[in-house]
C-alpha cells in the first residue's frame, strides 16, 4: 500500500538529482596526462602534457595552476579567461594561449552548445607540484 506522500516525495527526489546533475555539469571536463618528465636544463622542474576534454557546454571551475601553462586548442572551440592576460575570449582549433604563473584561470569552457572541444595544457611546474587547485591562486 503506497503512502499519501510517496508521490511528493518522488518529485522531491527528483528535483534533487535533478539539480546535482546540474551541479556536476558545472566542473565535467576530462583530463588525461600524456607525459610527464623532469626537465634538464630546468632543475626542479617537470614538464607535463595532458589532454582536456569538454563535453558540449561543459566547463571548469574558476580553478589555479602551479607553474607556466600553454594551451593548445586541439578540436572544437574553447573560451578562455585568465586574471593576467585580458578578457574572456574564444580560442579555436590551432589556436593558442598562455597562463602565467599566480594568475587565475576564470573561465574555461566548451563554447559550443553542441560540439565537444579539446586542448593540450603543457605545464611547467615545481617537481611535485599540484598543477591544478580549485579557488583563487590568492
């Protein structure tokens, strides 16, 4: 026998996973690390290359990075702001571009609605550094 509430409280759950599929929507990028080596000539130093991937409208948290990033737009389009280098802008396939280090990355997203899009990160970075820390560099 169901319960009288029992079909609120469907609704209730449902809007709730509702919203936490939202949420999750907010930070969705994918990222694979392709290499990571110490550098020579830079002692102290690694050099590591991942991929980041974004579904269709997906996007990153206003997010830090240790070290020099460069970024290089694999497929797709991406929309980029960094608190050093200007105003959002977007950045196609074989475009690039560079966030110094201290500098906050506060937007970095998928600029379309309907196509994945990619980029290579290639950091430089303390030996055993964290590369990427949600919030603020300050």
């Amino acid at each position: 026998m169901l319960h009288r509430k029992t079909p609120f409280l469907t609704c209730v759950l449902a809007a709730f996973l509702g919203m936490c599929a939202t949420l999750v929507a907010q930070n969705d990028e994918r990222v694979r690390k392709l290499f990571s080596g110490k550098l020579a000539n830079v002692p102290g130093n690694t050099l590591t290359a991942e991929v980041v991937e974004y579904p269709p409208d997906g996007k990153s948290r206003v997010h830090h990075h240790a070290g020099s990033v460069f970024a290089y737009v694999l497929t797709g389009s991406i929309r980029s702001q960094n608190s050093a280098t200007g105003p959002a802008r977007i950045y196609k396939a074989g475009e690039s571009f560079f966030e110094p280090p201290g500098s906050d990355h506060l937007i970095s997203e998928n600029a379309s609605a309907s196509e994945p899009a990619s980029m290579l990160a290639v950091h430089v970075a303390q030996d055993g550094a964290v590369l990427t820390k949600s919030g603020n560099a300050k």
